[in-house]
C-alpha cells in the first residue's frame, strides 16, 4: 500500500503543478452548475417577458362582430381582415401575419340553428406564444357561446356536468420532483466525471510518454499492477472530485438564486439530504473508478495526446444513450436494470431523489458497479503490462 501511495502522490502533484488542471477539475465544476441554473431561470425570464409584450398580427376571415371584440380587448392583437381566399401559409412565411382564423361564410346562420361549425386556424407549429394566444381567445369564445346556448335552450348548467374531477395526491412532492428532475442529475455529474478521468488519464499515460517519463516510472522499485493502480486511483479522482464539486454547486445554486419557487426549493432541499447524498457518492466512487481504468485500457497504446483522445472519445455515445434512457418516462429500475452500467446509477439516482430506491437493488448496482471496476482494473493491467505498447 505504502508504494501505491508514493505513486498517487507522485502523480497528483504533476497534475496538480498545472493551473489548468486546477481550473478544469476544482473551479468549473463548482461554478458551473450554479451558472447554469442562474443563467436558465434569467433567459426564461427574459423570453417569457419579451413574448408577453409582442404584438400579434391576427388574421380574421368572415369573423363574426363578438369574437372581434373579443380578440381586440387585447391591446397588443392587431386584427387584419381577409375574405378567406387567400394564401395564408405565404402571408405567414412572410411575416405579414403571424395566424389567421377563419369562420365560415354562414357562421351566424349555423350558431342560430345551434349546430356545430368548424374554425380553420392556420399556423406555425412553432410560434408557442402565437399558438397560445389564439387558443385562449378561442376557449374563452367557445365559453361563451355554450353559455349563450344553454341560456337559450333553458337548460340548468349542473345538468350538463354529469361529474366533477378531484384529484387527491398520494404522492409526496418530493417523489414528484424527484421522479422528474433525478434522471438529469446523473447526467450532469457523469459527463464530468468522465471530461476529469479522459483528461487525467491521458496526461498520466500518454502525456508521460510524450515527457519520455514512462521508462522512469517503470523503472521504480514498484510492480506495475500498483502503479497503474496508482494511476487508475489518481484519474478517478480527478473524475469524482469535480462530480462532488457539481453536487455542491447544485445545493449552493439552489439556495442562493431568486426566482425558483419555494415549494420546489423544499423539496429539493429534502431530496439532497445527507443520507441521499451518500447513497449517490458510494455509487460514484466504484464508477469513477470503472471509466478510469477503461480508459487507460484504451490509450494504453496511443503516442501522442491526440491519438489517445481520438481513442478515447467516441466512448462518450456509451454513456450519453444510457443517461438518456434513463430519463425517459416508462424506463424504471428493476432487477434487470439494476445490472447495466450507468443507466443503473441514473435510475439509482432517480430513485433515491424520490426516496423511492429499494435498499436491495441499491446494492445490487453498488456490487455490479464495484465489478465492473474490478474488471476494468485488470484489462487496463493487461494493457499497461504489454511493454510493446506502453514503450512505444
């Protein structure tokens, strides 16, 4: 153990010598996380604000005199009339008008013989605040026909609600939340996690060969197994420590911006306890320690800090596609799940953020995980003991 901690202390103040390294690895992932919330609830903000002062250009065909008015008592519609023949996905395109509703030539004539008509709306798909603003107009115009047409036939309006839904919640906010916004956490510290241990990795393989240090260091009094072991725990490091600085981000984030809504901040805060935390570090450190040692299998050949990224990178579609399963609806841990890396954590983390995670498939993945670091550990061994590879 003694050699293995003169290994990891040796390669830590290399890494640690450049200011790069420092910055990647200790400031960005504390920052980047409170930077990003800060700057999404601004630009929410900022758009939500900009959309609600736009004027709208409406177009109007055959409109009856009540929907106009309807439409008009929003200061910032600006109505523009049509006969209904025209092109109006050009005028759209065009900018002219943003959407057009057209009525029928006999609409009055249907809604006094109390029959069901139908509106053309045209319309960008994409124009939400457009899209919202005509769909408003149009429930609150359909609100009032109904209600002009029960008056009209006599009709008591509880006669027409045959039931009322009420909802009762048996579920705690906190599961919620969790169940929601859990699956994008994992995503977060994983990705980091895995920028840390690629750049580690390759400094401390690769980038000791370009240093032609390598011979040096196996020329130690030292078995190889421990100091690529050494190595392994040094890169992990460099993977979990940032993942841990992103968590503490996310906390302090969330604490001190404005603008995220109370409830939402308690629950997060009951979510992220001390206990939850810890179920998500165990998961981290066996993992950190799997991409590591998979890492250094794959650029354990590689001559230049080029090559070895180009080694290494395309294992990101390995971990960006199991991330992105596991925030999908529908995909939920079970006693499958549990034995696949990394959709496993992201599904763990959901769980636990939800305070939903059965204890037993809790360890299930900390096992499978620790297994797969294991087996990570000793490809990268085989590797890494190949002298025509490492010397080269």
């Amino acid at each position: 153990m003694r050699e293995i901690f003169i290994i990891i202390k040796k390669e830590l103040s290399e890494l640690l010598r450049d200011k790069k390294t420092i910055i990647n690895s200790i400031v960005l992932p504390t920052l980047l996380v409170p930077i990003l919330l800060f700057g999404v609830m601004k630009v929410t903000k900022i758009i939500a604000e900009n959309e609600s002062a736009k004027t709208v250009e409406i177009g109007l065909a055959n409109a009856p005199e009540d929907f106009k008015i309807l439409v008009s008592t929003d200061t910032l519609n600006k109505i523009s009339t049509y006969t209904g023949d025209e092109d109006f996905k050009k005028l759209i395109d065009n900018n002219t008008i943003q959407t057009a509703i057209v009525f029928p030539t006999d609409w009055n004539t249907q809604m006094d013989s109390l029959e069901t008509s139908e509106v053309l709306i045209h319309r960008n798909g994409s124009k939400d605040n457009v899209n919202g603003r005509v769909s408003k107009m149009l429930e609150t115009y359909t609100e009032t026909l109904k209600n002009s047409r029960i008056s009209k036939l006599q009709i008591p309006i509880n006669k027409l609600t045959p039931f009322k839904k009420s909802f009762v919640e048996v579920g705690e906010q906190k599961e919620l939340i969790g169940k929601r916004i859990g699956g994008f956490i994992p995503y977060l510290f994983i990705l980091t996690m895995w920028g840390g241990c690629l750049l580690a990795a390759i400094d401390l393989v690769t980038g000791e060969k370009e240093r032609k240090t390598i011979e040096t260091t196996l020329s130690l009094p030292v078995s190889k197994f421990k100091i690529l072991f050494g190595k392994a725990i040094v890169a992990s490091l460099l993977g979990f420590i940032p993942a841990v600085l992103n968590l503490l981000g996310l906390i302090i984030g969330l604490k001190l911006i404005d603008g995220i809504p109370d409830t939402f901040k308690v629950a997060i805060n009951e979510m992220l306890n001390l206990q939850s935390i810890t179920l998500i570090l165990l998961l981290l450190i066996p993992f950190s320690l799997f991409l590591s040692g998979f890492i250094i299998a794959l650029i354990a050949g590689a001559t230049s800090f080029k090559e070895a990224q180009s080694k290494a990178t395309p294992l990101i579609m390995l971990i960006i596609l199991p991330l992105v399963l596991a925030m999908m609806p529908g995909i939920e841990l079970t006693w499958t799940t549990v034995l696949i890396p990394i959709l496993n954590i992201g599904l763990g983390v959901k769980e636990i953020m939800a305070g939903t995670i059965d204890m037993f498939q809790y360890a299930a993945i900390l096992v499978s995980l620790i297994a797969f670091a294991v087996g990570a550990i000793y490809f990268s061994y085989k590797k890494f003991s190949d002298e025509n590879a490492i010397l080269k």
